[in-house]
C-alpha cells in the first residue's frame, strides 16, 4: 500500500506554493532547449497536405463528440495522406511560435508551451506511403522515413506491435527537459496531464474523417523504445493509439 500511497503524491503535489522558489533552469537563465528534435539529414522527407489546403474533417464539434468512443476494429481501407496530415496537424500541428522563450502554440494546451512531444508513426496503410517507421517534423508539418518494416523487425525484441490491423499506430514520446527547464520538479504531472490532451484531439479528429482511435497505455517501455531507437532516459514512449477506417 505505501508504493500506491506514494503515486498519490505524485497526483496531487502542492508545491505550486513554492513555485518562486523551485530550482529550475529557466530561473538560471540557461538557454531553453529545441522545440523539436533534429533529424537525421539523410532521412528521406514526405511532404504532407498544406493546413490551408485541407478538405476533411469539416464535421461539426458536436457530432464528432456524440460518436467518440474507443474503436478496435479496422477496416483494411487505407487513409489518405490528406487524413493523415489532418491527424498529425490536429494532435501536435504548429500554430505560432515565440523564439524568444522557444515556445510552440499547437491545437492542443500545454504547460507553458513547453510542448515535450514527438510523434512517431507505425505506418501499414497511407496511400503512397511505404510502410514503415516515421516520424512527424511539426515545424516543417513533413514527415521523416526512419526505418522499413524489415529494419525494425530485425530491430524489434517485440514484434507485437508489428503485427496488427490499424493503419498507422501513433506513439508520442517526450523529451521531459522542455518542460522541466522551466517547471523543475513540477513538470512531470503536468506532462502526464498533457498526453491526454493530445490523444482526445485524435479521437475527434479520428472521428471526423470517419476513422477511429484506440488509446494503448500498456505496452513494454523498453522494447518500445527500442523500436523507436531512442535513449528510454531523455526520450522515451509515454503513450501510444491505434487509428485506422472504421
């Protein structure tokens, strides 16, 4: 009962009173850090479907609520790429940028702007995408090939998630630094707080383009992030879903 008890602090801190005085490094005035991580210059580049030139997901608010729900079974219809540019921009899209306090504002909130994610993409069926790892460079809104379903077979110590029916798999990592830098030891309530904000946009936006999502929060974090070829200390998997045509 004490690990349980111990978790429950965690939920409900108070030291928003002491915030003034909490150790944390924009206090020092130490540069903030990037607001997206780079990416290997030999990747190939995808271009996606231009915000101003998106044509889905013009369902009203209040339908696309009325119909949300977890959906586990797909369809083998592929999503367009104009869907999945819609997906990517309504989760972790860039709507302004402030340089000097190295802040992004997206469609969903974040502490401070702080914005700790990365969207990574298993991809099985996009039309013209070749199956296989990417990832979502949101300051470009382009997409980044990282590995072939044969690359991350042989890299997987889990081929689980490599087996199943949805189109593409979303799994958000976090780089906890962004948001640490300016929150210190408060930071990480608040970035637990902030996947689900990105993962309801998904299901909206699912729900919109008459597609469905299925939240995953239990998955083996060490082989995830092997899959994903990332440290599982500065960068690692928080939260995962399955989106596919229902």
């Amino acid at each position: 009962m004490e690990s349980i008890k111990d978790q429950r602090k965690f939920l409900h801190n108070d030291l928003w009173k002491e915030w003034e005085s909490i150790d944390r490094d924009q206090k020092k005035g130490i540069k903030p850090p990037a607001v997206q991580k780079p990416y290997p210059p030999e990747a190939p580049i995808i271009d996606l479907v231009a915000v101003q030139d998106l044509t889905v997901g013009e369902m009203p608010l209040v339908e696309a609520l009325k119909r949300r729900k977890s959906r586990r079974d797909f369809t083998q219809e592929s999503l367009t790429i104009e869907e999945l540019s819609f997906l990517l921009w309504s989760t972790q899209g860039v709507l302004g940028e402030n340089k000097k306090r190295g802040a992004l504002f997206r469609p969903v909130p974040s502490a401070g702007a702080r914005h700790p994610f990365e969207t990574y993409l298993l991809i099985n069926r996009v039309a013209g995408l070749q199956a296989g790892l990417y990832r979502y460079l949101s300051l470009e809104h382009k997409l980044c090939f990282l590995a072939t379903e044969s690359e991350l077979f042989s890299r997987a110590q889990d081929e689980y998630w490599l087996q199943k029916n949805e189109a593409v798999l979303f799994i958000w990592t976090i780089t906890p630094y962004r948001t640490e830098w300016r929150y210190g030891v408060l930071a990480h309530k608040m970035i637990a707080m902030e996947a689900g904000h990105i993962c309801q946009n998904l299901y909206l936006a699912c729900e919109a383009i008459h597609a469905g999502a299925c939240a995953i929060g239990a998955f083996w974090q060490k082989e995830m992030d092997a899959l994903l070829d990332i440290d599982g200390e500065d960068e690692f998997a928080i939260y995962l879903a399955r989106v596919g045509k229902v």
